[in-house]
C-alpha cells in the first residue's frame, strides 16, 4: 500500500494531475467570473472570489496546497527535518494564497495605514518574505548536516522507518477524504451559500487544515514515544519535541486572524529553526 499511495512513481503522476487540475480550476474560476459579472448567470450574494479576475489565482493555489500536502506524507518516513520543512512550506503558501485574495480586496488610498486590510496586506508582504528566508535557513540546515542524519541503519531504526511508512500510508485516505469534503464545502460557502458567505481565509482553512494538523501533532507525539525505542540522545528528544511545539504554533494560527496570526507563524517556523541549528551544534561537537 505505501509502494501504491506514497512511490516515487505516484508522486510525479500526482505533481502532473494537480498542475493540469490546477490550470483547469483557474480557467474555470475566471470564466466564472466573467459569466457573473456579464449577468449572463446571477448567483445571489455571491462572494468577493466572484467579483475580480485577480481572485481566480486563489482557486489553483488551493489545489497546489493539495499536492504540498502529500508531499508532506511523502516525506515523512523519509526525514523528519524535511516533513516539518513541508509544513512551513504549506503555511507559507496559505499566507501567500491570502495575499492573492487580499490583493481583490484592496482600497488604494492616501491615507494606506489608516485602512485595517490594507495594514494587514501589508504585514502578509513583510512576512512572506521573512518566511521564505526563515525555510531557506531551515533546508540549508538540514543540508549541511545530512552526514549525520544518515546513520547506521540498525535493525530498531528500519522498525521505526517501517512504522512511519504505516502511518504514512494511513494517512494519505484519511487526507483524501479531507481533501474532498473541504473542495466541496470550499465550493458551495464560496460560491453559492446564500446564507454564509465566506469572506475569511481562516474560515477557509478551517475546513481542511485546522484539522490536519491536530491530526499530525497527533502523530508527532506518537512517533517521539516510538523513537525512544532506537534512540535517547537528549538533542535527539528535544529536536523532535521542539517540531511538535512548532506544529502545534502553527496549528493555534487557524483560530486566530490579523497581526496574532502572522506571529504564531513566524514563531513557529523561528522556533523550528533555532531547535534544528542548536540539534545540529549537539551532533557537531559529538564528533
């Protein structure tokens, strides 16, 4: 089953269905667009993703996610330091997505930080940026200490990589059924609810993220139970402990909207990296 969900081979199949998928829905977003705004269809109270073409990226970069998200389990018996890369890389495209349904949105203005959106519009810029440093550091980290994590492989460790790639492999149906209740929810609240418009990226993300990630801080602590049967160096503990706080931060960011969201993110991905670069110092002077 792992061969079958999580391959090399199924993982390009699925990078090209989700950029051909991801073109159409883009297409069809826009032709959506302009269908509403010609009058040629009437949807009532429809949304704000209906009312501008810039919004129409929003739709193709949710679907993107998708495919991040399975990157995610595709790494997870692979490298632990990469499977949290894959989540700072989700929730910076979350942030990134948002940027693009803001940018619909914006109210150009002599007064620009008077305006509550376009402050927050702001603040997205700044930290996208500052994220996407913050994943740079983090993947050079691993990179420059990927003599270490390749170890000796001893019986426990292929037991606890067996273990991870049953996990894995559970949880790609379990992302599958997610996936598809939050396409539909997504679709029918953003486009055709008449008594619930949805005008919140945390709404949205309510849907499909919020819950995937308590379900992996479930499995984090599972597997930092399960590593101490092949491993209980004191870095080791507190490297995986510390990518459990900062799945965790990232997790507390979907209850949360405007300035306290962006600092839960960058604090996470921090902590992230700060715990990974003092691990690594750990494993630098044991040699």
């Amino acid at each position: 089953m792992y061969d079958y969900f999580l391959s090399e081979k199924v993982k390009e199949k699925s990078e090209k269905i989700i950029i051909y998928v991801s073109i159409a829905s883009f297409l069809l977003h826009l032709l959506l667009i302009g269908l509403v705004n010609l009058n040629i269809i009437t949807i009532s109270h429809h949304s704000k993703l209906l009312s501008n073409p810039i919004a129409a990226i929003y739709t193709p970069f949710s679907f993107i996610l998708i495919y991040e998200v399975y990157l995610l389990l595709y790494y997870l018996p692979k490298s632990t330091s990469i499977y949290i890369g894959k989540q700072y890389e989700i929730i910076s495209l979350i942030v990134i997505r948002r940027i693009f349904k803001d940018l619909s949105n914006l109210e150009f203005s002599t007064n620009w930080f008077s305006i509550k959106s376009d402050i927050l519009f702001t603040i997205d810029l700044v930290a996208i940026l500052l994220m996407f440093y913050l994943i740079y550091v983090f993947y050079r980290d691993i990179k420059s200490n990927s003599q270490i994590e390749t170890e000796i492989i001893k019986p426990e460790i292929i037991k606890f990589i067996s273990l991870k790639k049953a996990i894995a492999t559970f949880l790609v149906p379990v992302f599958l059924a997610l996936s598809v209740y939050s396409l539909g929810h997504w679709l029918y609240e953003s486009f055709f609810s008449v008594t619930k418009i949805v005008t919140d990226i945390k709404d949205i993300n309510k849907v499909f993220f919020d819950d995937f990630f308590t379900i992996l801080i479930l499995v984090d602590v599972l597997l930092l139970l399960f590593s101490f049967l092949h491993s209980d160096k004191f870095n080791s503990v507190i490297r995986n402990s510390g990518f459990i706080i900062s799945t965790i931060l990232i997790k507390l960011s979907f209850n949360t909207e405007g300035i306290i969201n962006i600092v839960l993110i960058i604090l996470a991905i921090v902590f992230g990296v700060v715990i990974l670069k003092i691990h690594n110092l750990y494993d630098t002077n044991d040699k």
